[in-house]
C-alpha cells in the first residue's frame, strides 16, 4: 500500500520536502539521482510551472495542493499519489540541482 501525502512544503531551489501519513519523510526536486524527472514529462512540465510562478525560497506550500487521495498539484499539473511516493526520494542528498 502507497502512503498517503500530507503535507509538502517547498524548499529552496525548487525541490520540496513530502510528509506521508506513515510518518515518513521523502523528498522530491528539480532532477533526482535516477533522472526522473527527464523521464517524467508531467513532473517535468509541473516543475516548470512552479519555477514560473513561484519564489523558490517560500517555505510555505504556496501553490501547492494535496487532494484527499494524496496526489499532488502544482498549477494546473497533477500527480498521483503513486508517482508522487515513486518519484520522490527518501534522502536528500539524493537530488542534485
């Protein structure tokens, strides 16, 4: 079973820190270690709006938006709470900007 997305705020250089309902802490950023980003044209396209439009040094989930079934939205962008658990990881030292 996928945690469920609780919260998320925004983090210096476009990258956020997820808090799951299992406790759990993970991370989700411009380019991850597995270049998932590259990969992922929706997460791709999200972050381009949230740099767009957003400062990247709010520490306030600002734009942000968290549906009951944990998915994530930024704009008019969504991802469902699978690919927002799969894609993010669970240190930070894992992004790179």
């Amino acid at each position: 079973m996928i945690p469920k997305l609780v919260k998320a705020e925004l983090m210096p250089n476009l990258r956020l820190q997820l808090f799951f309902d299992n406790k759990e802490i993970r991370f989700l950023g411009t380019n991850s270690s597995k270049d998932f980003v590259e990969k992922n044209s929706i997460l791709k396209n999200m972050f381009s709006a949230w740099g767009a439009s957003l400062s990247s040094l709010s520490g306030t989930a600002q734009g942000l938006e968290i549906a009951k079934d944990g998915s994530l939205s930024i704009e008019n962008h969504t991802l469902s709470a699978k690919d927002v658990y799969e894609l993010s990881v669970p240190n930070l030292s894992e992004l790179k900007i």
